[in-house]
C-alpha cells in the first residue's frame, strides 16, 4: 500500500540568471558549499541581469547589497547572494531594483551587476540560491547553461 503526503508543498525555482547550473558543492565558499545554509543551487555567469528565481516579498537586503531575502508566500525564506568570492567589493558595483517589503513574481528583475567592475582575479562571479526551510530538488542536469525563463527545481518544505 502506498501512502502520499498530501501535506506537501512544491514551489517551482527558476534560474535567476543566464549561466551554468551548478550544485552548491561547486560553489568556492565552504558557507555554501557545506549546506550549512541549507539546501539549494547556483549559477556561474557574466552576465549582471539578476531576475527573480521564486516568487514571494523582499524581506531583506543586506547592507553590502549583495544579498537579499524572499519571504515565499507560505512564509518561508530564501536567501540570494549576488557575487560569491566577490564580498571585498564596495556596494556601488551591486545596484538593486527592488526594496524592502516589495513584491516580486518569476522574472523580475533584482539587481543588476556592474561585471566591468567586478573582480576578475576571483574568477566568475557565483550567484546563490539556498534556503533552510526548504529542500531543493534539481529538475536538470548539473553543468549546463540555463536562462531565466528555465525552471531548474522545485524547493519543498523541510519544516
């Protein structure tokens, strides 16, 4: 006899940039890579355009502009950082389009990145996607270019 969870609550991710899809045990910053933030994924790109992956409210944005916080509707946080091995630069390189208590849907833009300004000895900027409330579920395959209209996973809840 099969039992389903019925409880269980899907929410579809979308990449928040063009790029290649990696998992968090390729990013360079033991933070991420050791899951210690929770489960996700990221994507190394030049490109500066960053859309929104998931839909939900900015919550907050951390003073060096590089990272942001959505609430998801079901109240759950997801934290995007802009730039991993980027973190010495000054906040003027990282320019948000969006404010605290904003609504954001799929696409949308976030931040656009200044990548002339960027640190090229650190090599390709990394932009994480992580989440301790949720567990995220790869729909594609590691190492391959994705755009932002890709949908990449799904994050279920963990609590």
């Amino acid at each position: 006899m099969l039992f389903f969870n019925n409880n269980r609550k899907d929410t579809a991710v979308y990449a928040p940039m063009s790029g290649q899809f990696i998992s968090l045990a390729q990013v360079d910053d033991p933070v991420f890579s050791s899951g210690s933030l929770g489960h996700g994924f990221a994507i190394r790109s030049n490109s500066g355009d960053v859309r929104t992956p998931i839909a939900g409210m900015v919550s907050s944005i951390f003073p060096t502009n590089q990272a942001l916080i959505i609430r998801t509707p079901d109240e759950r946080d997801v934290l995007i950082h802009f730039g991993v091995g980027q973190e010495h630069l000054k906040r003027e390189r990282f320019s948000l389009d969006v404010r605290i208590g904003e609504k954001v849907d799929f696409g949308d833009r976030l931040e656009l990145i200044d990548t002339s300004r960027l640190d090229q000895e650190k090599g390709i900027p990394t932009i994480v996607v992580v989440s301790t409330d949720f567990k995220f579920h790869p729909d594609l395959g590691y190492g391959i270019q994705v755009d932002p209209k890709m949908m990449v996973g799904t994050f279920t809840a963990v609590k």
